[in-house]
C-alpha cells in the first residue's frame, strides 16, 4: 500500500514568489495535517484538513494556506515568500479526524530553500 | 502552556551501546504519547505510541516507558545499530476533543559511531 507522497521533494524560490506543495494521503485517510520543520524550532502545527474542510490551524501569518480536495488529495500555498520560511514541509495523513487513537504517516517532506 | 521538553539535545554512542533518551511534558489532560525517528531530510517514522494508562510499549530494540504521574517518558534503545543514527522525536496528544492538536518536543539528535 502506497505511502503519503508528497511532491516536489526539492524547491528553490525567490523571495516575493510564491509556492504550492502537494500532499497524496495514504488510499482511505481523510485527514491531511502539514506542519513546518526548521532546525532548532522543531515540527510546528500549520493546520488540519478533513474531508475538504479545515478544521484546526495553527498560528501562522494567512500568508500560509490550504485546501482539500474531494480525493482527500491536499495543497499548501505559501504567498510572498520570506528567507525565513526555508524550512521542510511534512504533512501527516490519518484515517479520521479523531486522532487521539489513530496512527500518523507522514511523507517524506518538501525542502522549500528561499533565497 | 503545554509544552514537551527533550534531553539530552544530541547525543553520541558507540555501536552496541544502549542509551536512553528523555521526554519531560506538562500537557495535562493528554490522550497518547508518540515516539517518532526521523531520518536526516525524511519524514518521521513511528516507532511506539502510548495511551496514558499505559507504562511500557516495545518496538523491537526500542522500548518506550511512560510515568504519568511525574509526567516524564523515556526511549532505550538496546544494542545501538549505525543505521539508529537519526533524530528521536517525542510528540503529546492532548485530549481536546477530537482536533488534531499534537505538541511536539524539539527531539534529540542521535549519532551511532563504530
């Protein structure tokens, strides 16, 4: 059974640009979450999707966003790109909303370098 | 403020040796508790996941102990291995009605030498 994919793996952008990475859940999850990862900080919540609707966010700038699509299918835009924002992005899929029981998946992550 | 604090921040054995690593939380009421590996520039990988009336869980040479009293968990690893070289991240669940609202501990960098 396929993993979570998430694609690009690698993406070089410039300051101002900006940027949309995509997350395949694992075939039956219909929950999606991405969080940030940048050394030193750890994994930050950005925000939680469930059957194409967001359902928890964490605290970022609304220069951060998402959707889901019907095939529980997710993107993450990020406008007005900052140097600060280099990071790896992870997202997460569960089976339910209800996560205290359920396991994670994450992918593999998308290295976002803003130069 | 719900907060998950891990130590050591890295950490360097030989192969072979055991180390345990440390996950302090103040997240009260939580649901479950996580330990994940992660590779260098992969996602993390699950390794053990407990609930809070649970005090131990394996997972081959991992095994994970949890005190909810004293709020404190640990990861040994047994018989350290060169591919366990990775970063060890200890992740809370509150309980907080269904939302997915997982608190994250910096983690602890691992590296196994020969």
């Amino acid at each position: 059974k396929a993993g979570v994919t998430q694609t690009p793996r690698y993406l070089i952008k410039t300051r101002g640009q900006q940027v949309t990475l995509s997350c395949s859940p694992i075939s039956g999850h219909r929950s999606v979450s991405w969080y940030q990862q940048t050394p030193g900080q750890g994994l930050q919540f950005l925000f939680e999707y469930f059957s194409e609707t967001q359902r928890n966010k964490g605290n970022f700038p609304g220069r951060f966003s998402g959707r889901q699509f019907s095939n529980s299918r997710s993107e993450m835009n990020v406008s007005t790109l900052e140097l600060g924002d280099s990071a790896l992005y992870l997202c997460a899929s569960s089976l339910a909303q209800l996560t205290e029981n359920y396991g994670y998946t994450f992918g593999s992550g998308t290295r976002l370098t803003v130069v | 403020k719900n907060q998950v604090e891990q130590s050591p921040q890295s950490l360097i054995i030989l192969e072979g040796k055991n180390c345990t690593l440390q996950c302090n939380y103040t997240v009260s009421p939580f649901s479950n508790l996580r330990w994940y590996k992660q590779d260098t520039g992969r996602g993390p990988v699950s390794l053990t996941i407990m609930t809070f009336s649970e005090n131990t869980k394996s997972n081959g040479r991992y095994t994970a102990t949890l005190d909810a009293d004293t709020k404190q968990s640990s990861l040994h690893i047994t018989a350290s291995q060169l591919s366990d070289s990775a970063s060890y991240i200890c992740v809370v669940s509150p309980f907080s009605g269904g939302y997915n609202k997982l608190i994250f501990g910096a983690g602890t960098r691992l590296a196994v030498h020969p």
